[in-house]
C-alpha cells in the first residue's frame, strides 16, 4: 500500500521545485520574452480593414473610446455592413455596441465551424487562432447595473470553454459563467440589473508550468483586461464592476488593478498563486479586495516568492495580504470554488451582485 505524503515533506518538495524552476530562470528567459513585453495581436481580417479606403480606425492602437465615435458616426445599416464584412474585427472592438458584437461573433464563430460553428449564446470576443479567445455573456449588458467579470485561469482555452479543462464541467468558464448568473436569482435584485461576462481575452499558461510561474502571459492579459473594462465603462458609466479571478486569472487582475477605472468596485481571487504584489494596498485600487482559498487546494503549498522572474508574490488568502477572507471550507479541490451549493460560490454571488460577502447579506 501506497503511504501518503506527510504534508511538511510535500511543503518541502514543492519549495525544493520552485528552487530548481529558480535556477533554471536564466536557461528559461531565453525561451520565454522577456517579462514586461506585452504585443498586441490584430484580429482576424485586420489587414483587409486598415486597406479599407474609408480609413477605419486601427483594431489595436485606436482607444474604447474612438471606436465607440466613430461607429455612432455610422447608421445602423452601415455598422452591420462592417460586422458582416469584417466580423473577426467587429467582434472584437472594445467600445462597440454589444449587440453589433454579438451579430459579428455569430458570424465568426459560423465561419470557423466546429466545434464554433453551432454554439448559441451571447459573445462579446471570439478568435479561433492558436489557443483561442472567447467571452461570453449571461444577462442583459445593455441594461445591467452591475456587471462580473470572471477572468478563468492556467489550461483555459477556446476549445475547452465550453467542456471544461480536461474534459470537467466544474472547470467549464461556460458553465461557471452561467451558474453564477442564475445564482443571483436567488436575491432580490431585478433580473435585467446584474449582468455576467465570462472574459477568456489572453492566452492562459498551459498548466503547472514554467510560464505560470512567470508574469508574461499575465502582463498581456492584463493590458486587454484593461482595454476590455474600459468599453465595459463606456457603454454602462452608471454601472459597477466586479472582477472575479480565479487561479491565474487572478494574476492577470492583480496587474491591471491599478489602471482599472473607479467603476470597479470589487475584486476577488480565489484559487489563487498570488496577484504579483504582497499586499493588497500594493494593488493600486480601491475597490474592496476579497480572497478565497479551500484547505485542500494544491495552491496552499505555493512558496509566497518572487525571483528571476518567477513567482506572483505573497497568496491572496494569507492574513498578512490585506484581503477580505471569504469561505471555501467546503471546496474539495482547486476546481469547484464556483460549483452549485458551495460556500464560496454563494459569496462570489454576493461579491458580484452587491459587493458583499453572503454571510454580510441578510
């Protein structure tokens, strides 16, 4: 019979591995650009839409804010003229209308075929290249006046966005998006108020590996983050935000924070491997800080450090971080902290809705 680990040789084991991905950074920086390099990939069809002799604003460098006037400059024929000539470009314009995005990415995801082709819903992003972007929407964003962000983390991509990482529905962004928008039913909120946009807009690390250890992909993801929030603010001003990051979305969050607009008035890791600060002041922000980590998350033996480029520095969840801890006693693993019926899952309801933790709630 097999003997389990006793947990302070599985602390040492898991320091040890972090020394030896330490030694390997200088091997590694080769491999992987340097942290801090943030490049911008056009969408789909960008090339087509710059050459168009109207001179439509540039996908990547003009602001939410150009492109919003410059599309209400247009008729209603004339933009889904341009969503259906250019719906790799359209779907993906921060600062666009919803619906105009929604009408491109049907098309896109139409163009694409399987396993796109035949996915109803509401989608605000969606490119099919390499891992593949999607973000999805539950609820009504015309009209919402709060609206959650949830930022899915490491092994999330295109093709599993909908089954989940491996092949597990607990970790579909779909289905996670979904319960969470129709656990707010449960408050006495207006249904056409609360809005939820499930936000895969970067390329998320593979797994446990050396580039999530490192901030690269984060970084990136950080910058569309805060492009993405931003044409979020444009179309609801009135509205508030709350940014849900699980796992290494959470990182992504965590360097955004302190260019996120006041509108964002909540920001929750769980599951978290650190949001590249120590402490919840160092963010840059503020909006309320929560965090949430289960007792038998693997997360829990990731040494709070920072060198060569490795490391997302001291774990949300720890005391001395700052955050406001909510429950996740009742999580079995790394991957149901938005499953149906669990503790923390009821507070993320309640820290998307009201910005409150469910126990705060009456």
């Amino acid at each position: 019979m097999t003997r389990p680990v006793p947990r302070r040789w599985r602390r040492s084991l898991l320091t040890g591995l972090t020394g030896v991905l330490i030694s390997l950074a200088p091997t590694a920086a080769n491999l992987l650009p340097p942290s801090g390099a943030v490049r911008v990939t056009p969408p789909v069809g960008a090339a087509a839409w710059l050459a168009d002799p109207r001179h439509l604003p540039d996908p990547t460098r003009a602001e939410p804010a150009e492109i919003r006037a410059f599309l209400a400059s247009l008729d209603a024929e004339e933009q889904r003229g341009l969503a259906a000539a250019y719906p790799g470009v359209v779907g993906n314009l921060d600062g666009a209308p919803p619906g105009l995005r929604y009408e491109a990415n049907r098309r896109a995801m139409a163009l694409a075929g399987p396993p796109y082709g035949d996915r109803a819903g509401q989608y605000l992003l969606f490119d099919p290249r390499g891992q593949g972007q999607v973000a999805q929407v539950f609820g009504d964003l015309d009209h919402a006046d709060r609206i959650a962000v949830l930022v899915p983390g490491a092994g999330n991509r295109a093709g599993n966005f909908w089954r989940g990482v491996g092949g597990k529905p607990a970790r579909s962004p779909s289905t996670q998006g979904q319960d969470l928008y129709h656990s707010a039913h449960g408050y006495q909120v207006p249904a056409e108020s609360f809005a939820v946009v499930v936000w895969l807009g970067y390329d998320a690390p593979d797994g446990v590996d050396l580039s999530a250890a490192r901030e690269d992909l984060a970084e990136t993801g950080a910058a569309a983050l805060e492009r993405f929030v931003a044409g979020l603010t444009l179309l609801r001003p009135q509205a508030t935000i709350a940014l849900l990051g699980y796992s290494y979305g959470s990182t992504v969050i965590g360097l955004a924070a302190h260019r996120l607009p006041v509108q964002v008035t909540d920001i929750a890791a769980f599951g978290s491997p650190g949001m590249g600060v120590d402490r919840a002041t160092d963010l840059g922000t503020e909006a309320r800080v929560w965090a949430a980590l289960s007792p038998r998350d693997n997360m829990r033996w990731v040494p709070s450090a920072r060198l060569r480029g490795l490391g997302h520095g001291t774990q949300p969840a720890t005391p001395g971080f700052g955050a406001s801890i909510f429950p996740a006693d009742d999580v079995p693993d790394h991957d149901h902290y938005l499953a149906v019926g669990t503790r923390s899952q009821a507070s993320l309801t309640s820290i998307a809705l009201l910005g409150t933790d469910a126990r705060e709630t009456p």
